[in-house]
C-alpha cells in the first residue's frame, strides 16, 4: 500500500473526515458511478443507509448532510461550505434533489436517509447507497469511511486492500525499523527518503506547490478562526474564544520565546483552537490527518513559522514531508479513524506527526525523528473518542490545543538525546492498535460512553 503525503493532507470541510469529508465523497463516487454506466436518467430515487458509527453521530458530524451534497456531485475539496445549508434546506423543503448536478428526482429525507442502529463487516464507518428506477433497484454500492478522508468500496474492503494504491516506491517502508534503516543505508534524512517517494507521483515543482497549497489552507484556515466570533452551531450552545484569546496576545506584543515560554504557548493554544472552532463551523479545512485533530499540525507548523525569522518555505516542505512519515506509519499498522481506535488514533497520531514535523525542520537525525514522534503518540495511547452530543466540539477543539504542545514538547526532548530509547515507535503504533481493539464501541466515536453520556457545562 503506497500512501502520498498528500493523502493525509486533503483540503476538504469540517468537521470530520470519517463522517464529513468520506461520506461526501462515498456520495459523489457513486454519483459518478451512475453516470459512467449511464443510469443517471433512469434513476428515480436513491436510498442512503448509514451504519455504525456514521449512524450514530452522523447528524452531529453532518454525515446526511454531506452524503446528500456528495449526491449532487459536490467534491470536499471543491465546494463552497456557505452554499451547503440553503441548499439543503432546499431539498428538506422541495423534495427533490438535482442528482449528479443533472436533474432532480425524489429525495424525502425521512424515507430515504436511514440512520440505522446496526454494524457492517470490515469497518465502523458504513454505508449503503442504492439506486432505484421505479421499485426497482438499478445499482447499489457499500462504501467503508476509513479514516482522514480515505474511502473503500465493497469489493477493495472485502479483498483487505483498505487503500488500492499498489504504487512501486524506490524507498517503500511498513515500519519505523525499516525506514530508519532505509535513512542509514542511502545517507538520507527523513524528508529526503520520503520527497523520493512522492517523485513517483509527481515532479518536485508540482509536489512543492501542492504542500505550500496545504500550507496556505491551513493558513487560511486559522485566519477565519480569528475572526469568527459567537456560539458554534449544533446546540451545545460552545462559544468560540480564538478571536478574543488574539486580541488579548496581540495586545501583550510579540513574545520571546525563550524568555516568555508560557506567552508562546498561548500562541500555539490560539492557532490550534481557531483551526478546530472553525472545523466545527463546517468551514473549510485540511485533513491532519483527520478533522477531528486538524489543528494539531497547523498549530505546531504556525508556531515554528511565527517565532524562527529564519523560517521559509522550504521549512514548510521539510515539515509535511516529516509529518507525513509517522502519519503513513499509523495509518500502515494502526488507524487514524476515532471509530476504530479511538481518539488516540486521531490525536495521538496528529501530535506524534506534528512531533515529527518540528523536530526533521530543526535537524533532527532519523533516531533523534522517531524518538520525537514516539514520544508524541505514546502520551496519548488509551485516549477515549466520546464527543459530546456527537459533535466535533467538546473535547476535541481543547483536546488539539493541548496535544499540539505536547508534539513542541516531544519534538524539544528527542532533539536534546541522541535517539536512543527504551519504546520504540513501532511498538507504541501496536500499542495503540491492539488498544484501540480491546477499547469498548461506546468510547469509539458513538457518543454513548465517557463525557458523551454524563452532563457538562460549556
């Protein structure tokens, strides 16, 4: 299984990737489907069954919502995030959806999306669409959400392939083991091994300007967080705090990183709180590797930027292209899908990437690389998935401000040894696997164990 650095960056909208970002795009693959064998006129009504976890917070994360988006040929990466309530509330009011962006058919929202309180084989995240052309079902598809955007069909998910690309790599890994010893053998840095890789996909030029792209999202992103102010939607009644927490740092002024560390961890608290208040939003996002921790890397990324005046874009690169290695690691011998590990597969596996990414942008050697992402994820094993009301807001926008500085800290411990210690990374990424298996389905993104099921004021 060959994963690009820009499969665990995706520009796409909150506030998930499992139950947002895949769904949609489950939806507009099917819609395609459709349309390449030529069934999009004979359809007369689609039904969409959700299972798992897609059901059981799937309204809390806007899984319906996208699914139906994803159905009109929107792509989460394309669309407008303003333009999806008034066109749902068009679909609730008329009963009818333009299917594939072409014309409209039948859509009763109680009949034909089904929130259903029941699992499928191979993965939480499930669901089943099906054509219908009068009574008659004209095709039908099962697609699995298998985490930070990543989707499988019935037929990938039943051979095992939970990824279907079989690119040759000149550097492949499936552990940290083989890739540091990959590093010593070439003479090459993590990042240098891993831009090897992504020349298979793509020329330099092109695999530059892709991560400065992310790079200016995640930017973006963190800019819109500073400026919305207000009661994040979904009833929780969570009031936004980035843009207050900025005006009160920016009226302390710029602070001394070594003189003032508690001053310049409040930064790191600001960018990371206003990169999830804005995934809670719905607003546009990059996937890091999921929604649910997209403001790890960005906040770990915009604290390196604002506080080194040496900083550059080639910075940037260095720091995706260290990130992405543990990220690949993860997602290879664990997950990053809160539904099938938990929280520890999302956070956990954010923070020990942001871990990686600081510490290969200041010069860490691959030892030094993986103690730092190690570190990062072994403080976050056992880390429950209990959103309360099934909304990507409590605990999770807080959760990324304190795993962020956990990645900083991570990073500034393996940088001060020489790489050797007692855990390796493969072994904590099993850890977390073999964790996240014995950990009970209600603490897995179900909203029906831990803060999820007791009261809290927000």
């Amino acid at each position: 299984m060959a994963i690009s650095v820009f499969d665990l960056f995706k520009i796409g909208i909150g506030p998930s990737s499992s139950h947002t970002v895949g769904p949609m795009r489950a939806a507009a693959l099917f819609a395609g489907a459709l349309r390449e064998r030529r069934l999009l006129s004979r359809t007369t009504r689609v039904e969409v069954r959700l299972y798992g976890s897609l059901s059981a917070t799937g309204v809390g994360h806007g899984t319906d919502r996208a699914v139906v988006m994803g159905l009109m040929g929107e792509w989460p990466d394309r669309i407008d995030p303003s333009t999806i309530t008034p066109r749902i509330e068009a679909v609730l009011a008329d009963q009818v959806l333009p299917l594939g962006g072409g014309d409209s058919i039948e859509f009763v929202w109680a009949r034909d999306m089904l929130l259903l309180d029941e699992n499928l084989p191979y993965h939480p995240n499930a669901m089943t669409l099906t054509a219908f052309e009068g009574a008659s079902s004209l095709y039908r598809d099962t697609f699995y959400s298998v985490g930070g955007g990543f989707v499988v069909d019935e037929e990938q998910a039943a051979s095992g392939r939970l990824d279907a690309d079989t690119t040759v790599l000149p550097y492949d890994f499936n552990s940290a083991a083989e890739l540091l010893q990959l590093c010593r053998t070439h003479q090459l840095s993590v990042p240098e091994l891993m831009l090897a890789n992504e020349r298979i996909w793509r020329t330099d030029a092109d695999i530059r300007s892709g991560l400065l792209a992310i790079w200016q999202a995640m930017r973006d992103c963190v800019h819109n967080g500073l400026r919305h102010e207000g009661i994040l939607p979904g009833g929780l009644n969570v009031r936004r705090r980035a843009a207050r927490l900025h005006q009160s740092l920016q009226e302390i002024g710029r602070p001394n990183v070594i003189g003032s560390t508690l001053s310049a961890m409040e930064w790191v608290n600001l960018f990371a709180l206003a990169v999830n208040e804005e995934n809670a939003a719905g607003g546009r996002m990059v996937t890091a590797p999921t929604n649910g921790a997209a403001g790890i890397v960005p906040a770990v990324l915009h604290y390196y930027m604002k506080f080194n005046p040496d900083a550059s874009e080639d910075d940037v690169v260095t720091f995706f292209l260290g990130a992405a290695a543990v990220g690949i690691l993860c997602k290879k011998n664990a997950s990053i899908s809160g539904a099938e590990v938990g929280c520890q597969g999302e956070v956990g596996s954010a923070c020990a990437m942001a871990a990686g990414g600081l510490a290969a942008v200041l010069g860490a050697t691959p030892e030094q690389w993986e103690n730092a992402a190690e570190i990062g994820l072994e403080h976050n094993l056992g880390l429950t998935c209990d959103p309360v009301g099934g909304l990507v807001q409590v605990p999770c926008i807080e959760r990324n401000a304190i795993a962020s500085v956990k990645a900083i800290n991570a990073a500034q411990m393996a940088l001060r040894g020489d790489g050797e210690h007692f855990i390796s990374l493969d072994r904590v990424i099993r850890t977390m696997r073999d964790t996240g298996a014995d950990m009970h389905d209600k603490y897995k993104e179900t909203s029906r164990g831990g803060l999820a099921v007791n009261t809290i004021e927000c």
